[in-house]
C-alpha cells in the first residue's frame, strides 16, 4: 500500500470520526441542531475518500492462460506418415503447427503452407 492511501485513509478516519461525534454532540445538553449538519457532511467526505481510493485502485489483470490437451488413445495406433500435398516430401512434427483450432502445414523443402482438411471417415 502507498503512502498515499495510508494517508487517505487516516484523513478519512478522522474526518468519519469527528462527523460521528457532531453528530452525537448534536443530542447532548449543549448540542445544537446545526452540528447534525456538519456532522454528516464531515463523514460523508470521509466516506468520499475512501471510495475516491477504492476506485483509484488498480484492477489485477490475469495472464493470459496456455491451455495443454493431452490426447490418450487406447489400443495400438500406428502413425501414418504425412506427406507434403505439393512436393510429396515426408514431414516432421516440426511441419505443423495448430492456430485458432486450424491445422496449418508448412513444408520445410519447396516452402509451400496450406491447412489440413480431414475427410469425414464414414
């Protein structure tokens, strides 16, 4: 906390407390009507502060989260290998890359980069 609120707060307190007690003098013996008055309007720019603080406040901002899937396929899989489209050469896991939920192929030897289109399989 910077010395600034602390500040602000203690001047807020000691205006609510000093508007609290107009406020409760107004009722004594020697108290006058006009003490109410001032009372709340003392602890009422107390009040004012604090919120003049709390919405100075600086809201925390969260870092952007990195979402990890992990796929478990069961049984025995055998990988086929992927082949360029345009020059036929096999690629690496290097090759593709997943932006936006799209599969994107870029061929390290002729340069070419398209996206994958799976087929339906039935």
């Amino acid at each position: 906390m910077s010395a600034g609120k602390i500040i602000g707060y203690i001047i807020a307190a000691i205006l609510i407390f000093f508007g609290v007690l107009f406020i409760w003098g107004a009722f004594s013996a020697e108290g006058e009507a006009g003490w109410i008055v001032i009372g709340i309007i003392t602890a009422g720019i107390g009040l004012g502060i604090i919120l003049l603080i709390k919405l100075r406040e600086p809201k925390p901002t969260q870092p952007p989260q990195e979402i990890i899937q992990k796929i478990d396929l069961s049984g025995d899989i055998q990988m086929e290998k992927l082949k360029c489209q345009v020059c036929g050469a096999e690629l690496n896991k290097d090759s593709i890359s997943v932006k936006e939920g799209a599969i994107f192929i870029e061929c390290p030897f002729c340069g070419s980069a398209y996206q994958m289109v799976e087929d339906p399989k039935w």
